[in-house]
C-alpha cells in the first residue's frame, strides 16, 4: 500500500469515527423564504402520502371505493421495504392454530398475485400457513399493476414540503419535486410516511420510541450470490454468534447484529442478507438517517469481508445494496384509541377491528445486541448479547405448562384516527400505539391491512365529510367484501355508538 493509499484510507476511518461527512445541525441564524403562491397540482377526494405497503393499499381501496385518489412517493418506486428496503420476508396469514386464516383482502391479494407469478413462496410444507419469502424485484411490479389498474393519480420522486391547516381539518399539503413545489388538495388526507411525517408537520402530536425516548435500530439488507447449498456451508447463525461483539475496524464499534439470509424465489444461487443493525438512530431526523445509511453500508462492507472466511461462503459476491435502510420505529400518531402491550398478549377484541396479526412483540435492544420477542401463546424468546436463545413465560407460568390459546390479535379503526384532526388517519407502522404494541403490528403484512382500512375509511367519509363520523358498520362490510377476515365483537350500547 502506497504512502498517499494509506493516508486516504486513514482519513477515511477517521471521518466515519468522528462522522465528519455529516452536514452541521441547524443553528440559530434563519433566512427568510419568499412567500409565493403555489401551483395546485390536483384535487382529490383521497390524498396518501407514502407508497409503501400501507399507501399502496390505502389508495387502491379508496379508488376502489370510487374516490378520486393521488399517491405521492419519495422513492422510484412503490412497496417501501417491501421493495427499496428489500426485505423479503412476509408474516403468516393464519392464526397461532395454524388452520384458521386471520388476514385476507388486500394483504392476500398482493401475495396471491405474487405467487401466481412463482415469485412468492411459503415457507411450510403445506405451502400456505407459514411466512412467505417474496422477490423483492417482482413485487415493484405486482404494486405498479395493483395501482395503476386502480386508476390511482401518482407521483414518484416527490417529497412532503409542508402543511396548510385550518383549525382541526388540513386544508392542503405542499410537496416537493423535479417540477418545483406545488400543492394538493383533498378532502381526507392518509399518512403512510412510517414516521408520521405528514402529520407531524401538520402540528399533530405523536409519542417517540420507547419510553426512554429510543428506537429499535434500522436495518440494511443486501443481495449475495455464490453461497454453497446449506448442507456444504457454515449455518449463518452461527457466523452471527462469533461476529456478535466483535469490533468492526471501519467503525470503531462492535457489532450487534444478528443475521439471517433468505433466498428469493427462484433465485436459489442468491440469497437476501440481514447483517447490519444500526443503532442511536432517529429515522425523522435527516442527520441521523443519513449517518444510518452510511455506517449501514460500511457494516455490510465489514460482513462481508468476516463471510469469505467461512466454509461455503468463500466466493461470495455482492449483488444489490437495498436502496433505503429498514427503519423499525420513530414516531407513532396519538390517536383516538391507543393499542397497548396488553391489549395485543390478551388479543383483545374490537368492535371496530380493522386489521389482525400474529407476529410477537418483537423488540430490537436500541443500544446494542439483544432481541426480545412476547408470542401470544406466553411464551417468550430472549436473544441475547452473545446471541444464544433463552426461552421463558411472559404470562407468569412455567416453561412446560400449556401454552395460551390466543388466536390473533386485533386493531381498532379509533388507532388510525389522529386525535387532532377531523380529516387525517394514519396507516403503518405511526398509528396508535405504545412503543411494545408497535413492536408487534409494525411488519408490512399488517401496514397492508392498516393501508386497506384507511382507505375504505377515507372513502365513506366522503358521504360525512368527517372520518370520525362513518358508520363502522360499512367499513366493516366493505373490509369483508374485500376478503377480509376481520371477527369484530359483538358491540355493547357504548361501542354501538362510536360506530355510527
């Protein structure tokens, strides 16, 4: 290595240390921006904000319920980490029995397309009640088809700017592209940002991470080719529990990653790889998520490199870097409704139950290894700092009493509604919910049902004008109609009239 090599790779490590490639926060001096008026580029019954999952989804059902509907994306492309994430794995349709199918509609809807194209497959033998691994790349199509064919209104490469309110109603929403800056109008507005952004701006309230104010750390997935078969390898899990606590030279600090790899169907020479896990971030601050991406990149650089030194993994080659981390956690909306940790262990039933799920409170630890998952049968996994397993009870009882029965848990309408406003719901990963409860409905499979609702939601209240003021009935109906699953309970005198 050359003298002038060697001061630049120096100066490179010492610029990741200190994170000098980030930009300064703002400081206390301002500039005035001239005022000016905007062009308004469309008028809509239904304006989402957000094409991941929960966007698709609420935009397809809403033009479906015969709204006229615009969808603006920041990305080239739909599906979120679905897509530009590339996380390719798919939460179960069914309940804890196995047998009972719990999530249909849309959700369904997007995998049955896929798998009728060979490009999503599941995981169990039957090939229907397990998780499904997706291709990444088809379901950026199988979106494009489901939204253009629903006469959607889109744009891509377009950023929220800002909110115009009047009092509890937005009135329009500026956004940001290669035309410059321009406006929209709509009568209901759907945040699917992930992190709220839509009504953040607007002045809504929102709750932040967990109770100390910190967030599950991001992940960045990345594509491999030249794996050897399973059965020629060393298992990745047990690379992940040597490489845990091991100091990544790029970065000055240990991993905490525990890692996995899924094939994609049809691609069994590749293999999509979690490695990376970046924690002290802040996926609503510009700074930090710019620091996630980079230091997500140089953890994927420095897997990598520890891989080709186990067997079966010598002749490994990257393929595609997801072209956005995976953000786990921000900011969630304060709504009408706030699901809890209790409500999703005991699977407390709604009379207003618009979406259902079986996935654990899954929780990352923000500051360093570790992963706790709450499954709703009581029992418990506990991944620890040396990446072993240690199994327990969340319920009280012993390891080998029986488990619970619990089928599925449930999420109300009242937790999309932002309790500040009479014309914006949320769908995603930002509804109502404490940091444990969000740690269980934040995985796409339910974002699509959120999606699914707040866009049929957003349809009725064109009837009222009001979305607090349709009748759930209808909702519920329609949510049926669609596929869905949804068992709401039987109203009492109270609920009967919330759902009117």
């Amino acid at each position: 290595m050359s003298m002038q090599t060697s001061e630049r790779e120096q100066t490179l490590r010492e610029n990741l240390a200190g994170r000098n490639y980030l930009t300064p926060p703002a400081g206390p001096k301002t500039i005035a921006e001239p005022g000016k008026d905007l062009p308004i580029a469309g008028e809509f019954d239904v304006a989402v904000f957000g094409g991941g999952p929960a966007g698709v989804c609420a935009a397809v059902a809403a033009a479906r319920m015969g709204a006229k509907v615009a969808l603006i994306e920041r990305n080239a492309c739909f599906g979120g980490n679905a897509t530009a994430a590339a996380v390719n794995v798919w939460h179960s349709l069914y309940g804890m029995d196995g047998k009972t199918q719990v999530i249909g509609g849309l959700a369904e809807e997007c995998v049955r397309r896929m798998q009728r194209r060979g490009a999503a497959e599941n995981r169990l033998e039957d090939g229907e009640t397990g998780a499904w691994t997706i291709d990444t790349e088809d379901a950026k199509l199988m979106f494009d088809d489901l939204v253009i064919e629903s006469g959607v209104r889109i744009l891509l490469h377009t950023t929220l700017a800002g909110v115009i309110c009047e009092g509890r109603k937005i009135k329009a929403v500026a956004i940001e592209g290669k035309s410059g800056r321009q406006a929209l109008i709509a009568q209901t507005y759907i945040d699917c940002t992930g992190d709220a952004d839509l009504l953040r701006r607007a002045g809504a309230a929102t709750d932040f991470g967990d109770d100390n104010n910190t967030c599950q750390p991001p992940t960045l997935t990345f594509t491999l080719q030249g794996i050897a078969p399973k059965s020629e390898r060393f298992h990745i899990e047990k690379i992940s529990a040597e490489l845990i606590g091991t100091r990544n030279d790029y970065l000055g600090y240990d991993s905490v990653a525990p890692m996995w790899e899924k094939p994609p169907p049809g691609r069994p020479n590749q293999s999509v790889v979690s490695a990376v896990r970046v924690p002290g971030i802040d996926a609503s601050d510009s700074r930090s998520l710019t620091r996630a991406e980079i230091e997500g990149r140089y953890q994927m650089r420095w897997a990598i490199e520890k891989f080709k030194g186990y067997k079966g993994w010598e002749n490994i080659q990257l393929c595609d870097i997801s072209q956005n981390i995976g953000v786990r956690e921000s900011h969630r909306i304060i709504a009408d409704y706030t699901l809890d940790r209790e409500s999703i262990l005991s699977g407390k039933e709604y009379p207003d139950c618009v979406a259902q799920g079986t996935w654990p409170i899954d929780i990352h630890n923000p500051d360093g290894p570790g992963t706790r998952l709450e499954f709703l049968d009581g029992t418990t996994i506990t991944r620890l700092a040396d990446n072993s397993r240690e199994k327990g009870r969340w319920d009280g009882k012993s390891i080998d009493d029986p488990t619970r029965d619990t089928l599925c848990w449930q999420v109300p309408y009242r937790a999309l509604i932002a309790k500040d406003f009479d014309n914006a719901l949320a769908a995603g990963r930002c509804i109502g919910a404490d940091y444990q409860a969000a740690g269980a409905i934040r995985v796409m499979i339910t974002a699509m049902q959120l999606g699914e609702a707040a866009g049929i939601g957003a349809g009725l209240a064109m009837e009222t004008n009001d979305i607090r003021r349709i009748s759930i009935p209808k909702l519920l109906e329609q949510l049926r109609s669609q596929g869905g699953k949804q068992r709401p309970k039987q109203a009492s005198s109270e609920e009967e009239a919330m759902s009117t």
